[in-house]
C-alpha cells in the first residue's frame, strides 16, 4: 500500500473552495503511479517487457465529504489484483482525523502499444500479481459498466477537440480530462453550488490529438450522464454524475 500526506492548495478547489472532482483524479492518478514503481509493474517495466502501458477501463467514486482549501488529507492506494480481464486498484482519502472523505475504485487492462489493443491479463502476469496486495476495500464492488436509462434522451452539449493540455504520455486524452469535459456540460448553477457526490465512469476507446469528441447529455433529477462521441461514432466515454 501507498500513502501520501496532501496539503489541499489554491490550484486544486473550485469556486467553492472545494476539491475538483477532477484533481482528486489527478492525484490517484500519480499515487497509483508511484505505487506501481515501488511494485514493480509500472509503464516502464511493462514497455520493456510486453511493450505494453496501464489503461483505467472504468472507476466509480464516492464523495462522502469534499475536502476543502488549506486542508490536510492522507491519500491511500493499493493493487486488488486481477477480476476477470481486469486489474483492480482502490484509493482512500481521510481527513487528518481518520475521517473518510473520499472512496474509490478502478478497474485497468493493460495496452498493447502497437497494436492499441488490450493483452490478456495471462500475458503479463510474469510481472503483475493476479493476487492483492493487501486485503481490504475502499468499495467492495468493482466498477460497473454505465448504461443510459432507455427513458431517457440524449442531448448535444457541445464539443471538445484533444488538445496539448490534454494529452499524456501515452499520446492520448489523459483519462482525468473526462470528468472536466462532462462538468463543463451542466449547468453553472449545478456545478458551481453543488458538491457532486459520486462519479461513474466507463473508458471505451482512446481519443488522440486533434480529433473532436462530440458531447452530449441527459439527466434524470440530480443523475446526469454525459457520453463522448469520435467522429467515427465510436463511443469514448460515458459517464454518471450523482449531486
């Protein structure tokens, strides 16, 4: 298990204050990282030895409370091991009192660099565990796929064309610029007055520099769900916000 202790700064809240949804992202992000290195299954070793790189496929979170500006916080992750073709992760985050702020889990496949297609998890476990680093869960369910209610209509949102700010090292949209292209869809007074208190997200194909995504929206009282469109049609993610 990794740990970090935080110091919520200026850069990492919103108007209210409060941590972005889509910062706490990026934090898992690095944490889940680090871990890997110190495990020994991070991109480097995977590319030397399969050519291959960890891809999120999905990940739920629970905001039980949002932590605020100048706040100090512990961040925790750990390796569940593998469920079905996928390898799980679950993060932690706790006030300095032990207070549970933040739950999440994530389920990642592992990337063929030059195919772009995912291995079977049976072709990396020279490297990675099939078996959990700890025991223990953040959320005991894995993430699950997330399906728009039939009575439900989607509507165009707008759009979003991969840019520099977006792309990571892997030459595609990072999968923590999602959560901010689905917010950026609803309405202000939503967004900027209400804490968001779980996200649900599926990652379905790669988007690449330059390419446009098409958004579109529908919602049902607070649940909103937003789905991004390639140009081909293709769908590349499709998430569930809960305020």
């Amino acid at each position: 298990m990794e740990k970090s202790k935080l110091f919520i700064t200026t850069y990492m809240v919103d108007a209210g204050k409060r941590l972005r949804p889509s910062t706490f992202m990026e934090l898992t992000q690095e944490i889940a990282t680090v871990d890997a290195r110190n495990l020994a299954f991070d991109d480097p070793r995977l590319i030397a030895a399969h050519n291959a790189v960890w891809v999120i496929a999905r990940e739920r979170i629970v905001f039980h409370k949002m932590p605020q500006r100048y706040d100090t916080v512990e961040l925790s992750t750990w390796h569940k091991g593998l469920d079905s073709i996928f390898f799980l992760r679950d993060y932690s985050m706790k006030s300095e009192d032990g207070e549970s702020l933040i739950d999440a889990t994530s389920s990642w496949v592992i990337m063929d660099l030059s195919e772009r297609r995912a291995l079977r998890p049976s072709a990396v476990t020279d490297i990675i565990p099939a078996e959990a680093q700890i025991e223990g869960h953040a959320i005991e369910s894995s993430a699950t796929k997330v399906v728009i209610p039939k009575t439900l209509t989607l509507s165009p949102a707008g759009e979003h064309i991969v840019r520099y700010s977006d792309v990571d090292p892997n030459g595609h949209a990072n999968n923590t610029r999602y959560i901010s292209w689905a917010m950026d869809c609803l309405p202000q007074e939503l967004t900027f007055e209400k804490s968001l208190r779980e996200f649900e997200i599926n990652f379905n194909r790669e988007a690449r520099p330059g390419e446009k995504v098409d958004l579109l929206m529908a919602s049902d009282g607070d649940v909103y769900y937003v789905e991004g469109l390639a140009p081909d049609g293709l769908q590349v993610f499709i998430c569930k916000l809960t305020f």
